[in-house]
C-alpha cells in the first residue's frame, strides 16, 4: 500500500468519525419512525450521509488535480508533464468515483424522501411523473452525476492545458445545482443561502483539493513543488477569505438569531467548524511563512492540515443532516414562498433610496468584484506601476449602481412591481456596463495575473489572453452580435413566456440579473472598452453602431407602454400587494423608465466616444508628428531633386 492510498483511507476514516460524532451530536443521526410512519430503514439513514461524504470528497479530489496541473505545477509547453500527467490520470479516476456516487446519492435521497427501503423502491419514486427526477433537486443530483462522467471522459484523452482549464470549469460548474437546489432553497432567504453555499463550496474544493494535490507531488519528489506552492499560497488566501465570510452569512441565515449560537445543537456545530477554520488559518499562516521546497517538509504540515480539513468536511455533512432552528417552513404564505420572504412596505423615496434584501447573487457580484479589482490595482502600486485614478473611480461607481438594483431599494422593489424591475434592468444592462468597462478591467487583470515562470508555460495572464484572442472572442465582439443580443434579448424575454417563468422561481431573478449585466457589459465593451478587443473599430463604426441601436430601444419602450396585456400577470397578481394595485399603469410607467433611461446612457456614450475619437487623431498626430522628425526634411530635398533631374533631362533633349 502507497502512501498516498494510506493517507487517503485514514482521511475518509477521520473524516467518518467526525461525521458519527456530529450527527449524534446534532440530532441529525437517523432513529427508528413510529409505527404506520414510512420509514427507509437505519441503512439508509446511515447510508446517505456517508455517500455524501463520499461524493465531496471525490469531487474535492477531482478539481484540486486540476487545479494543480492547470495553475499550480509550471509547464514548458502546451501540454501537461512529468506528474502533471498522472495528475490528470487521478482526477479522471476520482471523477469516475464522482459519478457513481451520485448516481448512489440519487436512489437513497429518493428512498429517504419517500420513505421507501431501496429494497422496494419502485420506478414512481425514482424517474416516475412525481418521483424524484421531476424535482430540481433529483434533476440536480442526476445532472451532477452526468458532468462528472463528462469529466472522467474528457480528462482521459486530454492532456492540453487549456482544454484542461475547460475541463476544471465544468467540474466547478457541476457542484451549482445542488448547491441551488439543496434544503439551502427551501428557507428563508434562499437567494442569499443558496448563493453562500456555492462560494463555500466553491472555496474549499479549490483549498483542500489543491492542497491535496501539492501533497501527493511533494510525496512524488517533483522539482517543480517550490514554484507550485507558492503559487497557492496566494490561491489559499482567497479560498480562506472566500469560505470564512460565505460560511458565516450561511450559518446566520441558518441559525436567525445569535441566541441559537450557543442555545443550539446546530450552532454549536458551527461553533466548532469555526474553530477548525481557525486552526486551518494558522495552518496557512504558518505555510505562508516558510514555504517549504523540501518534499518531506511540505509534505508533513500539508498532511496535518489535510486531516483537519477531511474532519471539517465530515462536520460540514452532518451539519447538512442536523435540523437548523431557523427550519425549512419559514415562509409560510404563498407570497412569501414566492418572494423568499415578506411582500416589502408601500416604495417611498427613502425606501428606494436605502433599502436592503438579501440578494446573493449581487452581493457576490459586487463583493468579488470591488475586492479583485482593489487588489490587482494594489498589486499595481506595490510593483511602482501607475494606475489611472479615475478607472478605479469608474469602476467603484459601476459597482455601487450594481449594488442599488440588486440588494439595495431598488432590488428590494424589483421583485414585486413591474416599473421597479424595469429600472433595475436599466441599470444594469445600460448604466452600470458603462463604468465597469471604463474601468479597464482586462488590462488590469493582463497586468497583474502571474505571468510564466519559464519559457514556454502557459500561465493564467496566457489563458487570458487566449480567451480574448479565440474564435469564441471574435465571434461575439462582431459589430453585429453584441447589438443583436442587446436589442434582441429584450423583445424575446418580455414578450414571450421567459419573463413569467424566470420572475417565478427563486433562480430566475439571478439568472436575469447576471444576462442584463452580461449582455450590456458586451455591448459596451465593443462600443467605448478601451480593453484589448480581437478587432479594434474605428470611431465612426462605434457611432453607428449606437446610433441604429437606439431607435429600436425606443421602440421596444414604446411597445411595453402600448401593450394592453400585463407581462407576467399571474405572478404580479398572485402578490396581492396592496400598493400600485393597477398593473397595466405600473407597466407603462416601466416602459417609460426604460424610454426615458435609454437617453443617459446615449449622452454618456457619446461623451466616451467624442473624447476617444479625439484621443485617437491625436495619437495619429503626434505619431505623424515624430515620422516627421525622424525624416527631418529628406522628402522635401528628394521633391527638389527630382525636379532638378526633370530640369537637367529638359535642357540635354532641348535641341
């Protein structure tokens, strides 16, 4: 037996114990159901947490091997070597591991649910018309369980680091629906719970997977470990900042109030995976402070921290088993189910101004955002580069007009009243775009990712690069396609039946939110970026571009107000809300906004334009001005010469 499968059985074994302990300790441990009560039987009961066990585990593997090979472990190539192939060997196994273990997690949440032995589970409860499949939550497990065979099969005939980097953000991609779809959905504040767990996921199967990953290298002996750890350090951080901050708005809105810290079996649980985090952070501190090159030497404190980190995933698995004491039946009006919580007070111009939900999908947003961009501009200021002040300024305003249509008062309202919905839409499909572009944040980020640490390696600056340099790039920069996705997303979501499913389910609103901001980000990145483009387009092609895009803007507003059928009514309907109560004039109010909104973006747009216009004849300028210099009057003299000679030849044929 290798070390590295001796490390991994006494992980599990760790991680297992923990993982009994807890779920006696939180009530989560599965007990006989009083008679006439269905009951899926103690194996079941035990079964499931430990399959999920399994399943995290398998997936934490899975990532950080390709985490190491992609980012971590220096190449000289195109392709992965040394380790790095056998790196990708592992990840291919354990994804396969990942698979059939959520195909396992699949029957046993069906035989849990419906409280059926898996001994009689039957085709109605697994893939019938209400068995598990027909819900988000078995479609969640089942789609897991077909990426990471996706994975397994990708990862078995790859060996290229950019199709590999594809690969890694499939494999993160699969952990968002359950994720989404979890008990974390059923609660209150589920936009905030369900966007929380993911980072948290997200953050320690990049810390733990590619810790794990760095520790089977140093075992193996590699020359490359001491330029790969570094590298992590710096990954660790984030990932430690990422799970501390994720992990305790997840617990808040889990626990409701701070009594149940303490008062809790719950909260002592997350007392106590506090405390490992603790432990994991000076665990850190301490790798941070002497990295170590020697395999043994990194290898020893590598191993420490990974059984405490097998132990805090085996708490964090009861944790998903132990009854919260905020619980899953907090919303308990149908209005409330739909919004995730109360229908908010009559809009006043305060509460527009200042108010506040819950919403995660803008609160990471803006919170990833504001943090990444502040620190490559720190980056920037440590190496002695300058960065000009007003990008940053752009960018921070973009952010705040982020934050105010999202989770500030007017997200609050956008939820509940079509006319505030629209100018959250405004703002971020056609206001905030325009700052964030102007912040330049592909040139900073060219300028701050690690670059390669040796000739030939394709470092994260390099992906970059090739991402802005593909196909994929030059196809959606064309003039047209940005325009067309702009305009065109407007009519086919407002009137067809998008809009009423996407406004009905917890999920929609985000998916919105990040498609406005994407598509008007395109839109203006081609227009007024000053960010590298795979083709630059000339001033006068800029402005015509928004000059044909504006009129069909107009339309589409003048549409929504001369419509006589209300978008989404049975959703606006089944609100009740005792304001506003006339849905066809908060419409055409919406409409409105969206004509009246349209002229601010237009003015800014073509300030940007005209000062870049100028900027761009006054580089032609000084540029033919320098030409000039450098070639003194050398075409003057070589005019007069050739007249000379046309005067000579003149006078020799003159008879």
């Amino acid at each position: 037996m290798t070390r590295t499968t001796r490390d991994l059985i006494l992980a599990f074994m760790l991680a297992s114990f923990v993982l009994i302990v807890c779920l006696q300790a939180g009530g989560g441990a599965p007990t006989p159901a009083p008679p006439g009560i269905p009951d899926p039987g103690q194996f079941v009961g035990w079964a499931l947490p430990f399959t999920k066990l399994l399943t995290d585990l398998s997936a934490v593997l899975v990532i950080g091997f390709l985490v190491a090979v992609v980012f971590l472990v220096p190449s000289t190539g195109d392709d992965v070597e040394g380790l790095s192939v056998q790196a990708v060997r592992i990840a291919s196994r354990w994804a396969i591991v990942w698979s059939i273990a959520s195909v396992a997690l699949f029957f046993l949440t069906a035989s849990d649910i419906f409280g059926e032995p898996l001994s009689k589970l039957s085709w109605a409860y697994t893939f019938g018309g209400r068995g598990l499949a027909s819900v988000s939550l078995g479609r969640a497990i089942l789609l897991q369980a077909l990426v990471a065979a996706v994975v397994a099969i990708a990862a078995r005939w790859t060996l290229g680091v950019r199709p590999l980097a594809g690969i890694l953000g499939l494999s993160l991609g699969a952990m968002a629906p359950i994720a989404l779809t979890g008990h974390a959905a059923s609660s209150g504040s589920h936009d905030l719970a369900t966007t929380s767990l993911l980072l948290h996921l997200v953050g320690v199967t990049l810390w733990v997977g590619g810790l794990a990953a760095l520790g089977w290298i140093a075992i193996r002996g590699s020359k490359r470990l001491e330029a790969a750890v570094t590298r992590f350090s710096t990954l660790a951080v984030w990932a430690f900042v990422i799970v501390g901050v994720s992990g305790v708005v997840n617990a808040a809105v889990r626990l409701g109030s701070f009594d149940e810290v303490f008062g809790s079996s719950y909260g002592r649980l997350v007392l106590a995976k506090l405390a490992a985090l603790a432990v994991l952070g000076t665990f850190g501190y301490r790798q941070r402070k002497r990295i170590v090159a020697a395999g043994s030497g990194f290898a020893r404190l590598a191993f420490s921290e990974l059984f405490v980190m097998a132990a805090t995933i085996g708490l964090a698995v009861a944790l998903s088993r132990t009854p919260t004491p905020v619980g899953t039946d907090t919303l308990n009006t149908p209005v409330e189910d739909l919004l995730g919580g109360p229908l908010p007070a009559a809009p006043t111009a305060l509460r527009l101004l200042w108010g506040f939900s819950g919403n995660g999908v803008g609160l990471a947003v803006v919170g990833l955002g504001t943090a990444l961009y502040l620190r490559g501009v720190l980056s920037m200021r440590q190496r002695g580069d300058d960065w000009p002040v007003g990008r940053t300024i752009s960018w921070l305003v973009g952010m705040l007009i982020i934050a105010w249509a999202t989770f500030g008062g007017l997200g609050v309202y956008s939820h509940v009243l079509f006319s505030a919905h629209m100018a959250s839409h405004m703002m971020l499909s056609m206001v905030a775009p325009i700052f964030l572009v102007l912040g330049a944040p592909m040139t900073l980020a060219l300028r701050t990712l690690p670059g390669p640490r040796q000739a030939g390696e394709i470092s994260s600056r390099s992906l970059l690069l090739s991402f802005l340099h593909s196909r994929f790039s030059r196809f959606i920069t064309n003039p047209l396609v940005g325009p067309l996705l702009f305009v065109g997303s407007l009519y086919g979501l407002y009137f067809t039946g998008i809009f009423e499913t996407l406004m009905s389910s917890h999920w929609g609103h985000g998916v919105m939110e990040l498609h406005f901001l994407a598509v008007g980000t395109l839109y203006y990145y081609v227009l007024i970026g000053i960010d590298p483009s795979p083709k630059a387009l000339a001033p006068i092609v800029r402005f015509g571009m928004l000059m044909v895009t504006i009129p069909f803007h107009a339309f589409f507003a003048i549409a929504v107000m001369s419509s006589n059928t209300v978008f989404a009514g049975s959703y606006f309907r089944e609100l009740h809300r005792p304001y506003l109560t006339d849905l066809l004039h908060d419409q055409y109010l919406g409409g409105g906004m969206a004509w009246a909104m349209g002229e601010i973006p237009l003015v800014l747009v073509m300030g940007a334009i005209l000062v870049q216009w100028f900027r761009s004849d006054s580089r032609d300028a000084r540029r033919f001005d320098r030409a000039e210099s450098r070639s003194g009057d050398s075409d003057l003299e070589a005019y007069n010469a050739r007249l000379r000679d046309l005067a000579e030849h003149g006078k020799r044929r003159d008879p």
